[in-house]
C-alpha cells in the first residue's frame, strides 16, 4: 500500500454491515461516505413470487462515524416500513 493511502485513509473498504430482518424485509445499512463523513442510505428488500424487490431509502442526515449511520439506517428504514409496507414495491 502506498503511503498516501496509508496517511489519507484510501485502500481498503469498510465491511458491509449484516443485513437486519424486520416484519419480512431485509434491511441492508449502506452508509454513503460524504467528505469525512456518512449519509444515511440503506436498501430494503422483500421477496414477493420468487423475486427479490428493493427499495433504497437515502436521507439528508449525516453522521460522524460509519457505525453511528448504520444504527441510524436500520431505525429510519423500519420506520418507512412501518409507514409504508407493501407500499413500497408499488409502482
């Protein structure tokens, strides 16, 4: 690796966190790196008839740290479930 790398932070990626189960779906945190900090995004997913339909909930709000945007992730997208359920894979 070479040193700006290793002084800058480029080079290897941060894990991707497990996806989480909430009332059938699949929430999958992906936080978007935004300068020194993270966005809020995650993809939920929900097998209907064999296939496998997303939706991706990106948001405004920035976060410090990748951890703290995965925890924040997983919270807003059980609640857009909540709001929205089925709904969401609807054209």
């Amino acid at each position: 690796m070479s040193l700006f790398k290793k002084l800058f932070g480029g080079g290897a990626s941060a894990p991707t966190p497990e996806p989480e189960t909430y009332q059938g779906f699949a929430i999958h945190p992906d936080p978007m790196p935004d300068g020194r900090q993270f966005r809020l995004q995650a993809r939920i997913e929900r097998e209907v008839g064999g296939e496998v339909q997303s939706h991706t909930v990106i948001r405004a709000d920035v976060f410090e740290s990748r951890d703290a945007a995965v925890e924040a992730a997983i919270v807003k997208s059980k609640q857009v479930i909540d709001e929205q359920g089925d709904r969401l894979f609807r054209s």
